[in-house]
C-alpha cells in the first residue's frame, strides 16, 4: 500500500482525530504535517477515477483526478497549510479538529466524481463550517453560526433535489466532461 492508495479526505479527517488526542508540540507538528501529507498524496496520484464504492446500485466516486481538480486540489492543500500555520496558537484541541474535517471534506468535494459524494461532503462542510463560526462564542457567532448552518441547508436541499432529478433523468450521478469546447 503506498500513499496513493488513501483518498486525500481521509488523510485530512484521520489528522481531526489526532488534533483530538495529541498535544502540545507533536500535535503542532502533526498539524503541519497533515497538509504536507495530503500534498504528496495528491503528486504521487494518477489521473482517473479512483475509490468507487456502490450504494443502491449506483456508484458513488469518492476520487476523480483530472488536471482540473488537481490544480484545485493542490491550492486547497496550499491554503490549509496556511491556515494551520496562521492558526497553531489556538489551544482548542476541538478546533482544529473540526479545520481539519472542513479541510478534508473540502477536499473531498473537489475530488468527487459524482453527485452524490459531491453532497456528501458538502454537508459535511457545512457542519463543520457551522461550528467553526460557533466556535466564536457569544450571542454575534451564535446567530452568524446559525444563519450560515441555515443558508447551506437550504442550499444543499436544492443542490439534492436537482442531484436527484439529474439521476431519475440519466440514470447516472457521475460527472461528464467538464471544460470547454
């Protein structure tokens, strides 16, 4: 098994759960490692469709690599190393765990290879952004959190019901071609 192997959501989402556990320096380092990581899992994958797995008889792509969604890709994984090195002083182990799974599902979403994954970590995103805002304390986060949680909701239930419709209508959640010409 090499690096290659692992979906880059998971690297992100496996360093959530160590940010929970770890401390002091070696989290720090484990932070800063997770992106770097991630970066060196996104050179070392080829193009093509990776990670399918089947629900309800319709295949849900968890890694598309195409030149598009690995230059999207490799700035997400730039800007996360930004945000963690902007962010270390933070002392909240929860915090940077929900930043590394809005990272991840991030990332995530910028490697599906079909709707549904798409959805899927759309909400996921949005539950995580949601708390990143709570996270702010205080009556002002509380509502911004939750006018944020409310506003992907809606957004999310839209993007399901024309997902939806998209399949009753080809039989198919996968992306085609996307570009020009």
């Amino acid at each position: 098994m090499t690096i290659s192997d692992i979906p880059p959501f998971l690297i992100y989402w496996a360093g959530a759960l160590l940010a929970l556990v770890l401390k002091g320096t070696l989290r720090s380092a484990v932070l800063l490692g997770i992106p770097v990581l991630a970066g060196l899992n996104l050179a070392l994958t080829p193009e093509g469709v990776r990670w399918t797995l089947h629900f309800l008889d319709i295949p849900v792509v968890l890694g598309r690599f195409d030149r598009l969604s690995i230059v999207f890709g490799a700035i997400y994984h730039l800007i996360t190393l930004i945000a963690v090195i902007y962010s270390l002083h933070v002392k909240d182990r929860a915090h940077h765990s929900i930043a590394l799974l809005y990272a991840g599902a991030a990332v995530g979403a910028v490697f599906s290879g079909d709707l549904l994954s798409l959805f899927l970590f759309w909400e996921v995103m949005a539950v995580a952004g949601t708390l990143l805002v709570w996270f702010g304390g205080g009556r002002q986060a509380s509502a911004a959190g939750m006018r944020y949680f409310l506003v992907h909701l809606f957004g999310g239930l839209c993007f399901l019901f024309g997902a939806l419709l998209h399949i009753q209508t080809t039989g198919s959640a996968e992306f085609g071609f996307i570009g020009l010409g």
